[in-house]
C-alpha cells in the first residue's frame, strides 16, 4: 500500500571483500619492493579485514572511546583507561600480524616493505589503533641503546599475543606496548621549551626522578612511555614505565584525556609527574636526537596512514558511484564524476607507490639514494601525503552526497581521521624545515636524489622544468625557508611521478604528469583534460 516506504537506489554496505586482492597497485608494490615472500600472508590479513565483522568493530570502537579511572573503589589512584573490547580485538588483529615488531625482529630483505603494507590494510579499517602499534614499533631502535632494559623487554615486544590486561610487565603479561610523550603545553613543537625536570637518584646511576607535565601524552594506557625531560640546560630521553619494578604505580598521573575531533577510538591524555621513577636512554643531554629517530619511524607510518585512509575513501566513492543511479545512469557513468573518479585514483595510486618505496628505504638505507629516501623524502613525503588526505576525503564524501554527512555511513569517520597525520609528528611547517635541514646536512644523497628523477624524468619538459626549479630554491639556502613549502611539495611530486613513469602503466604516468605539472594541477579534483584514461583509471584502483 504504502509505495514511498520502498528503498531502492541505496547502496549497499560496502564489506566482505579482500582489502589485498583488490588493490593491484599494493601488489605490484610488494613485489616490486622486495616482499613478495609476504603476499600470502596479505591476502589472508586482506580478506580478514575486509569482512563485515571486522568494519563492524571499527565503527564500534570509534562510537564508544575510552574512558579515564583515576581511582579505584577504594579511593586508591589507578590512572586507568578502559577502552571498548572492539579497540583490544583491534589491537590483536594488529599484533598477530606482527605489524609492532616484525620487521626488527624478523629481518630479511623487504621485512620492512611486508610490515608497511600490512599497515596499509589496517589503516583502511581503524586508524586508531594504529597509534599505540606505531609508537611501540618506533621505540624498538631507541630502546636497543640500552641492553639490559632491553633485553628485559625483548619478549614483550616482540610476541604477537596482546594482553590487554592492566598489570606489571613483572606478573606475567604476555606483551609490551610503548608510547611517546614529547610536547608540553607551552611549547608544542618546540621541545626546547619543555620544562620537565629529572633528578638522579643516587649518583652516577641511570635511574631519575621526574617531576613536570605532558601535554599530549599519546596511548597513556600503554605498559611504558619515551619521554623528554630537562636536566639543566639539556634535554634527555627517558624510560617511565606504567608499573615500578615492586609492582606499585608510577607517579604518572593522568590528568583529563583530550576530546579530540578524530582518533576518537585513542586515547590522548595529558599528564603529570610527580615524582615518576624514570631511566636513562641514550647519552644524557641528546634527548631530542633520541627521541627524533623514533619520531622519524612515526613519520613514515603518518604517510602510510594517510594512504590508507585515501585508499579507504576511494573505493567508497567508487563503489557508491557505481551503485548509485542519477538522471538516468549510474553516478560513474557521468562524464564529472568519471573525472573526479580518475584524479581521485591517481591521487591513491601515487600516495601508495610512495609510501612503498619510503619503506624499501628503510630496509636498504646502505646507499645513498636510499639515505635521501629516508631522510630527505620521508618528511616532504610526510607534509604532502597528509595534508592531501584532507581534500582528498572531503571529495570522496562527496562523491556519497547527503548520505556521506550522516554518521552512519564511514565517510565522516574516515574525514575527521585525515587531519591527524598532518598534525601529529611535526605539522607541515615544522617537517619542511626539517626537509631543508636534511637537504643542507645531506649534500651527497640529495645530489643522488636529484640525479635519480633527473634520468626518470629524461624527455619530459613539464618535469625537467619543475626538477630545475626545485634543484634552485635548494641551492639559495638564504631564500629556501620561505619556499620551504614548495621545495617538500615538489620533492614528493618529483619523486611520485618518477615512480610512476617507471612502475605504471603509461596512461596511468602520463595522466599524472599532465595533471600535478599542469598550470591547473591539484587546485580541485576533476581536472583531468581528457576523458581517455579515466576508465582505466578507475578500473585500476577498483576493479568492478
């Protein structure tokens, strides 16, 4: 009777599908990156997070985030957090992947290129939970500084059985998670201004005293944290772990977590030290060089992370086209949306291959090309890619229309989740100084770079214009902070396009090069000039 209560021209859920086996553009990456020994295992994990109950998880975590328990029932201070269960089956699935501590643990050509595209399939479900796994993976270079807290560490960090139990690492708990607490209210990213005191205990020993604050205190729920604190003029790197060795609690008192506009299956908490036994990492005084090399790991992991939540809103917008009919045709069929499709997919498809071959840098940081790619590449790569997942989701939840805005639906998730790469880790100004920086101490692998996209980039005049311009600015050290922004963006384009002309088809090169070169490139999606490739763009990035 009632005929406008019928549904029809919805679109159905997009779930039970292998996040691995449909992404060809991931598969060419580990294989061409030196893991292909891992693609089984990619597939397995693909298939596993693409069903329906897994992205059911995600959305339960992100609906009810943690909360904080300062005291127990007794009136004792416990600085708890309690998360949904969804956040700790998360947590496993990520930790029976190894995706923590593989690659160190594990080692083997492209050990590091397996673990990133595992970060990559789970950054399309829960970015969340990627932030405690990221942090525990970076600390493991810094913590091998010390051998013997090393070494009691070392099984905790390197088993794949999370333990989600709140207990001294002493009672028997089968993993280890270490988070970072570096900025302080007053000084953000400059961490020179942290005031966070430490005061030895006894003398000449590795034990202190910590007496300050944390602003943001990332994952405070995790069994230790790598934080700065000042001992006179100089900063150091320190252990605090959540327990003291007699199994009493730390003095780290969590004061409030931060009600954050994404991430919000994390927590973030800001802190204070009273009195919180702490260790020794590292030489005393070389804190921000210490915990910078943890920071650089982190840093890729924002890149991957971005990736993948562009990868994510892609195959939501192209779904959604596909499924969804207006004025007459499908969405996809339209000549705009078919445009905006297609950039959307050269987008995806660069910020992938880079953030692949970011990670093969890790494993081979031998040569100099290598050492560029890391050291120079990494934070352009960092600046670019995450900043580009902000319009680059907004466009996609477009793609849905109305249904995009609603809370129901993933988009608006995968939209507040965009910013935090960009911001975390260094925002934009602070990671292209550190590009420049990096260029000037790396004379000799920036030279490397620059010859590697030149012989990529041979017969080409749009790209030899913008590799000449790009080479300039770096040699006017004096007029290079105020292009600092263009010198990262350029770098990351260079180097996306060098890829790209190498590895993908050609159409595929051409389209990108005409488009991020042109004098319209990346002002707004669906300016594609011509509609000849963008069939096979889309089909690429998704096949139907």
């Amino acid at each position: 009777m009632w005929r406008t209560h019928e549904v029809f021209n919805q679109v159905p859920a997009l779930c039970d599908y292998n996040l691995y086996a449909s992404d060809a553009v991931l598969q060419q990456a580990v294989v061409r990156e030196a893991a292909a020994w891992h693609a089984d295992a990619l597939a397995a994990q693909g298939e596993a997070l693409g069903r329906a109950a897994t992205l059911r998880l995600a959305e339960q975590a992100e609906r009810h985030p943690p909360t904080l328990v300062a005291y127990d029932r007794c009136g004792r201070r416990i600085d708890r957090v309690d998360f949904d269960p969804a956040w700790h089956r998360l947590l496993a699935l990520l930790y029976a992947d190894g995706v923590h501590a593989s690659a160190w643990f594990e080692p083997r050509a492209g050990a590091h290129v397996a673990r990133a595209a595992s970060f990559f399939l789970h950054g399309q479900v829960e970015a969340g939970s990627l932030c405690p796994v990221t942090m525990t993976f970076a600390s493991i270079p810094v913590l091998r500084r010390e051998p013997r807290l090393f070494d009691a560490l070392a099984d905790g960090l390197r088993s794949r059985d999370y333990d989600s139990r709140d207990l001294p690492l002493s009672a028997g708990k089968h993993s280890v998670t270490v988070g970072m607490g570096m900025t302080e209210k007053q000084g953000g990213s400059d961490l020179r201004g942290n005031t966070t005191e430490a005061r030895p205990v006894g003398e000449g020993g590795c034990e202190y005293l910590l007496v300050g604050h944390k602003w943001f205190f990332s994952a405070p729920s995790s069994d230790a944290h790598l934080v700065l604190a000042r001992r006179g003029d100089a900063l150091s790197c320190f252990f605090v772990p959540r327990w003291l060795p007699d199994g009493s609690h730390n003095a780290v008192r969590i004061r409030r977590l931060k009600d954050k506009l994404g991430n919000r299956s994390n927590a973030s908490a800001e802190v204070e030290f009273e009195d919180a036994w702490a260790l020794l990492v590292g030489d005393e005084g070389r804190g921000i060089p210490t915990i910078m090399e943890m920071a650089a790991q982190t840093r890729l992991d924002c890149v991957l992370g971005s990736a993948a939540l562009m990868r994510r809103a892609l195959v939501e917008a192209i779904h959604h086209a596909r499924h969804r009919s207006a004025f007459g045709r499908a969405l996809a069929a339209q000549p705009q949306m078919a445009n905006v499709l297609a950039e959307l997919a050269l987008e995806s498809e660069a910020a992938t291959t880079l953030a692949l071959r970011l990670a093969r840098a890790v494993d081979a940081d031998g040569n100099l090309l290598e050492r560029a790619y890391r050291r120079i590449v990494t934070p352009a790569a960092k600046f670019w890619v995450c900043k580009r997942a902000v319009p680059f989701t907004a466009e996609c939840m477009e793609v849905w229309g109305g249904n995009g805005y609603v809370e129901e639906g993933p988009m608006p998730r995968l939209f507040r989740e965009a910013p935090v790469n960009s911001i975390w880790e260094g925002s934009g100004n602070v990671v292209c100084l550190d590009v420049l920086r990096a260029a000037a101490r790396e004379g000799a692998a920036l030279g490397a770079l620059l010859q590697d996209f030149a012989d990529a980039v041979a017969g080409e005049p749009a790209l030899l214009r913008a590799l000449d311009g790009v080479a300039a600015l770096l040699a006017a050290p004096a007029e290079a902070e105020w292009h600092a922004r263009e010198v990262a963006m350029q770098l990351v384009l260079l180097a996306q396009a060098a890829l790209l002309r190498r590895h993908a088809p050609v159409a595929v090169a051409d389209a990108f090069v005409a488009s991020r070169f042109g004098s319209r490139g990346g002002q707004v999606a669906g300016l594609l000039a011509t509609p000849q490739a963008a069939t096979a763009l889309v089909e690429r990035a998704w096949p139907d």
